[in-house]
C-alpha cells in the first residue's frame, strides 16, 4: 500500500493547456499529479497532428495514473489575426506608419497581414484597432481594398498570430466556414468530452455546430466562449443552446469596456450557476507564471475571487502551453482553490438557492439531498446518474458535501469532471435499489470517502438506468 499521503478533497476543477511546454508524456503526467482535471487542446496555436498526439499521451497518461482526466478541444472562431513575419518579432514604433492588408506576404515592421479577408470592411477611418489584447494600439487612417493604413498609437513587439480586433465591431465573416467544419471534423475523429466554440456571438451559431455533429452521428457537449459584447447581450439565449460556458476575458475586455469585465464575468456565472450549467473562467489567471516560479498576489486573488463567484473551473492558457512554470502553475492553482473552500459561504449560498426551486421532483430531490447532507454531516452525496443530470442538479446548489457521481456510462464519468465538486466512478447498472445503495457504500469506503459509522446521502430515479428520472433520496448508514 503506498504511504503517499493523500491529496486533500477540491471542488474547483482545473482546466490545463497542453502545448509545446507540456506535451511530452513525463509533463503530462506530471500536470496530471498536480491537479489539472481536463486537458485543453488550442486548436488556433500547433498542427492538428501535434493535438492529436497531445490527446493520445493525455489519455496514456490518465490511464496509467488511474486519475480520469477529460479532453476539451477548443476550435477557433472568426478572430482577426496577425499573419507570418520576416522575423520572429517585429518592433512597431509609436507614430509610424503601418499597413494592414488581407494580401498573402510575409509582413515587417510596416506591413502585415491579417487572416481574413473581410477586415477591410470591419473597419474604417478614426476607429482604433488593438492588437494582442491591446498590447498594441493602432489608428485606422485609411481603407482601400485590400489595404488599411494605420498609425501606431502604442508601440511594441509583434509576433504572428496575435488578435487583431476593433472594439464594439464583430467580424462580418459568417461563424461556419470551411475551416470551421475541419476543425469539427477533426474533433468529431478524436472523441473529446468537450468542444469549445469560439466567438459565439448568438444561440444559432450553437445550433449550426450540433446539427453538423448530429450528421456525423456524434453527440458532444459544447462550451460557448463568452469573447464579444454582442454575445453577453444575448447570453440567455446563448446558455439555453450551450452545455457548458466559458469567459473567455482576453478578448472578450477587448471588446467590451476592461472596467466593465469584473461585472460581466460575475453575471455570466451567476446565470450558468442557476441554469445549472458549468462554467469556467480563463485568460491570464496566472499570467506571471509564464516566466516566473510565483504568481502575483492580484494573480491569486483573482482565482480566488472566481471561485467565491461559483465559477466550476479555473483555466490556465499560456501558463502551461508554452509557459517556463507549467506544473508548479497548476500545483499553485490547486492550493488557492483548496484554500478558497475552506471558507466558501456554503449556508449562504444553499439558503439563497432555495429561490431558484421549481415545482419539479429531481430539482426538490436535488436541492434535498445537499440540505439533508448539510444538516447531517454526511461523508457523501452520492448521485447515481445515467446521462449526468442527477449529478449535476446536486452540484449546480454547491453543497460542501463531496458528490459522488456512479454511472454506467463513461461518457457521462468523463463529461461530469467539468462539474464543481463531482468526482465520478463508472458502475455496472443496479439490478435492484438495494444493490444501489450497497454499491455507493462500497465505493465510498473504497475511495476513503466514508468510513463506519459515518452516512451517506444517495440519490438516483427509479426504474434504474431511466434518463431523468430522480425520484428518490436516502440517507445511508456505513456499516
């Protein structure tokens, strides 16, 4: 038996990105110990072959480790971007000249491209074009075909493919092109447990992208990315076609005013939260780790501060894809999420939750369980669930009880890992409810979650095995 002392118990799951830092199998292995719970594979940055491979080695290792770990592949949207340079970084110079064309060249300090050819019509004179986030701020002075002349307002170096965007303007190129449905096609050939979508901008772009999935006879959760002001204006509709949301903040503070962001992000998980639907914050969590061993304190705030919103996950980008720190970012992540629960407003946050109730059995059934839990000082909840919904009804009103999902479809194990405070376990269908509730004792103690003389609250639906059907809740003694 092995006397590693074991990992205390984290509600928040860790999204990882796996790049040119972290894709060999000992570092994946590594990030895997550290804590991340689903790897994130960008498909804007590498070749399709090396995310393949990523993916290939994320499961090995996974697999070997014995610790589930879902894959999320983020496909790129409609995002303006810098093309191919002369040399690895360009200087632009504040007061220059620079022009910004949808020709195919190799660009330089006065010239570069940008990727698609509608950026032309996007843009006209006096508007401010940012790049990289706005590391760079450029003037657009003119608009001629092909071309738009600019003056740098804000200088500094340039690489390739970095955003290119105009604030308050979207790009007039339509969400599914050809390259959107080879991304698909690619993702749809790797299984993942998650799609990302970027730059949704209205609840039809989902729609489009489940209906090409349905005609590959594939079914996979997809993650609308929050990144542009017209998609928080119909964020309603936008998380009634979505399975999971993102904030994605790099770009989406480029588009809408930076002060507003802290706001923005607030009401996106407080909405996803109610519609029981997760959530993961992203972009620049730990963006000093890049280079450097320790975050910032506002670094570590910030994730902090996510967590007390209810976000379900917390992501790292660059800090693990190219970053000098991958593992110990994941490792510091991980302890400020653990730290951070230890005073998360449980009461409070189940007390208000009571409101959000309708008069349907599984949200009474769920809501029930975490109060019963709460108030009994059970070791577990445990959610037997054929499609995840069990599960996730009892996650969405964040008890302090770890949950235990049991399932005998690994589908749903892997998609539930998304989900705050949901560890998941794949089980041969109950034949009897007696033999659900003796599985969910054995688990629990095999797993450490409960020992004798401890409870558990166990929840499921009858007929066993039927999808949406929670009709029942027991409080379970551990012999």
């Amino acid at each position: 038996m092995s006397n590693r002392k074991k990992a205390p118990f984290r509600r928040t799951k860790i999204v990882a990105t796996i790049g040119p830092a972290t894709g060999t199998p000992e570092v994946i292995a590594d990030l895997i110990k550290a804590g991340m719970n689903i790897a994130r594979l960008n498909l804007s940055h590498g070749t399709l072959d090396d995310h393949a491979e990523y993916i290939a080695r994320v499961r090995s290792e996974s697999d070997r480790a014995g610790i589930p770990v879902a894959i999320l592949i983020d496909i790129p949207g409609p995002k303006y971007r810098s093309g191919p340079l002369s040399n690895p970084v360009v200087q632009l110079r504040k007061g220059e000249p620079i022009t910004l064309t949808t020709k195919q060249v190799v660009g330089n300090s006065s010239l570069v491209s940008v990727n698609l050819p509608t950026f032309p019509d996007d843009v006209k004179p006096g508007d401010i074009i940012l790049v990289d986030d706005g590391s760079l701020q450029l003037k657009c002075d003119t608009v001629k075909d092909t071309d738009v002349g600019c003056t740098v307002l804000v200088g500094g170096p340039l690489t390739a493919g970095r955003g290119i965007a105009v604030p308050g303007k979207t790009s007039s190129m339509p969400f599914m092109t050809g390259q959107l449905q080879a991304y698909i096609e690619f993702a749809v050939s790797q299984k993942p447990d998650f799609i990302a979508l970027s730059f949704v901008s209205r609840a039809e772009d989902l729609i489009q992208v489940r209906d090409l999935i349905k005609k590959k006879n594939a079914d996979l959760p997809l993650v609308a990315k929050i990144e542009r002001g017209t998609a928080v204006k119909v964020f309603d509709a936008i998380l009634a076609e979505s399975d999971a949301v993102m904030v994605a903040r790099g770009d989406l503070g480029v588009d809408i005013p930076l002060e507003r962001l802290p706001l923005v992000q607030k009401e996106i998980i407080h909405k996803s939260n109610r519609a029981g639907k997760p959530v993961i914050t992203a972009t620049q969590m730990l963006e000093s780790m890049i280079n450097s061993p320790r975050p910032t304190r506002a670094e570590v705030s910030d994730v902090s501060n996510a967590i007390f919103d209810g976000t379900d996950a917390v992501m790292l980008s660059a800090e693990t894809s190219i970053g000098k720190y991958p593992v110990q970012a994941v490792s510091m992540m991980a302890a400020v999420a653990v730290e951070t629960e230890k005073d998360l407003p449980y009461d409070q946050w189940i007390a208000e939750r009571d409101s959000w109730l309708s008069n349907q059995t599984e949200e009474l059934i769920s809501y029930n369980a975490c109060l019963t839990a709460r108030r009994l000082e059970s070791a577990a909840i445990v959610a037997f669930t054929s499609s995840g919904s069990t599960a996730g009804r009892v996650s969405k009103y964040r008890p302090s009880t770890p949950i235990l999902a049991i399932s005998p479809n690994i589908d749903t194990c892997r998609r539930l890992i998304l989900n705050w405070g949901v560890q998941a376990q794949q089980i041969s269908t109950p034949e009897t409810v007696d033999d659900l509730f003796s599985t969910a004792v054995d688990i629990c103690k095999k797993i450490n979650l409960a020992e004798t003389g401890q409870n558990i609250i166990v929840t499921g639906g009858i007929p066993l095995g039927k999808a949406g059907t929670t009709n029942l809740l027991k409080v379970q003694e551990i012999d």
